[in-house]
C-alpha cells in the first residue's frame, strides 16, 4: 500500500552509514550467487535457512547440507531471500530507515541490534511452529526491528512514500510505521503464517522495541524528544549589595 522512497533525516553522528550500506550490497551479493549456483535457492535454504524443526532437535538436517552449526542459522538466513521482490522490499525498508538508527547507536552496536532482532525473528518463528521442517529465509525480522527503532527514535520525521504504489505522499513516521507494525499483527491472526512468516516480523518488532533504549546513544533521546538542559543560575554572594546597580 505505501511505499517508503526516503525520510527527512539527516545523519549527525555518524559521516557515512557504512554498515547499512555493506548489509545491503552484501545481502545484493549473496543473492546473486544463489541465483547463479542454486536455481531456485533450495540447497541453500536447507543449509542456511533456519529450520524449527532442527533447531529444537526433531529432525536433523541432511549431512549434505550441514555446513554450519545450527546456532549460526539464526543469522545465516537473514541473508537468504526467495525472489527479487522478497530481497528488493527488505533493502528498500533498510536503505531508508537504517541509516538514522546506525546514526543513533553507532556502526557496532547498530550490526549487533540488527542481528539480535532477526535472530528474535526466528526465535518467535520457532515457537509458533516448533515442528516446521520449512526453512524461514529473509531479513524481514530484522528489517521489522529497525523500522521500530526508528519510530521510537523520530516518530515526528517526515517520511516520502509512493501511496498505492504511485502518488508520492509525505507523512508523519509515526502514521505510516504505526500502520506497517500494527498490520504485522493483524495478519498473523488473520493469516497464520501460510507463506509470510509473521511471527517473525512479531519477534523483530519486540526485540527492537525492548532493544533500542539499549543500544542507542545516551545523548539520543526516545521519540524525539527535545533535550532540556537547565538554565544557569547566577548566585551573588555579595550580600547587602543593591542588585539592581549590579555591584
């Protein structure tokens, strides 16, 4: 329904959002290869993708796809997506939200934020459906964290988006991301989780909302919220003085 093109939000901590920038070209990269190498992207969703079933022991992922220990899953398939669409959204939410909450938290704290909110993503997942032998790909549990930063960082920031797909609107942040985490949970009951994993976007959203007074600057308020610093008091001990000659 709404498409995010860029906000009005001008980075003033960082010079350049380079981890944002490296997610996304690294993202690009991996699922270039994988269209290259693995038509269709099942060898590597079997063996990256984070799969519930394996994770909590029910079955066991075929020796010919086990690469990686099971615990590094919870990152790996952050990078895996099913088509250009899937990849496309994702970055397209990253390139335009991302940048101000790396500006908020800083280049390391920011990787790790992003990380701990797709792992969420797929530790929600996992519990939902504890026995689902179909691997969970996608960065949208992460992607979900950072757009929740975002608006508990600059809910008043202005946001341009095509609405409907093709008129350009400007709009509050915290109308328009409100609207995209509210429909999040609406969905899951409405939906379940046939195709979409919701659950996972559940989980990035509640790890970045729990996560983000943690990890941002202490100098960054929450919600835009102005910093008031207290006015200085002038003391004069000179006692008996006329205050009004200014002696």
């Amino acid at each position: 329904m709404f498409i995010p093109l860029y906000d009005a939000n001008r980075l003033k901590h960082v010079r350049l959002q380079y981890v944002t920038l490296s997610l996304i070209v690294l993202n690009a990269v991996i699922f270039g290869l994988v269209a290259l190498f693995d038509y269709g992207g099942q060898a590597a969703s079997v063996a990256f993708g984070y799969i519930p079933a394996v994770a909590h022991e029910l079955v066991v992922r075929p020796p010919q796809y086990d690469y990686i220990p099971e615990g590094y899953t919870y990152i790996t398939y952050t990078f895996l997506h099913g088509d250009i669409y899937h990849l496309g959204g994702n970055m397209l939410f990253l390139w335009v939200f991302g940048d101000n909450v790396e500006d908020a938290m800083g280049h390391r704290k920011f990787l790790i934020f992003y990380f701990l909110c797709g792992a969420a993503g797929a530790f929600l997942h996992g519990l939902v459906f504890a026995d689902s032998q179909g691997p969970l790909i996608g960065a949208s549990g992460a992607i979900f964290g950072v757009v929740t930063a975002y608006l508990m960082l600059h809910p008043r920031v202005w946001v341009w988006v095509f609405a409907f797909g093709r008129i350009p609107l400007p709009l509050p942040a915290v109308y328009l991301l409100a609207l995209w985490i509210a429909e999040q949970f609406l969905l899951v009951f409405v939906h379940g989780d046939e195709r979409i994993s919701w659950s996972a976007h559940i989980g990035g959203i509640i790890a970045g909302a729990l996560l983000v007074g943690i990890f941002k600057r202490r100098s960054i308020p929450l919600f835009d919220r102005p910093v008031a610093s207290p006015k200085a008091v002038v003391v004069d001990n000179q006692l008996g003085k006329d205050p009004s000659r200014g002696q």
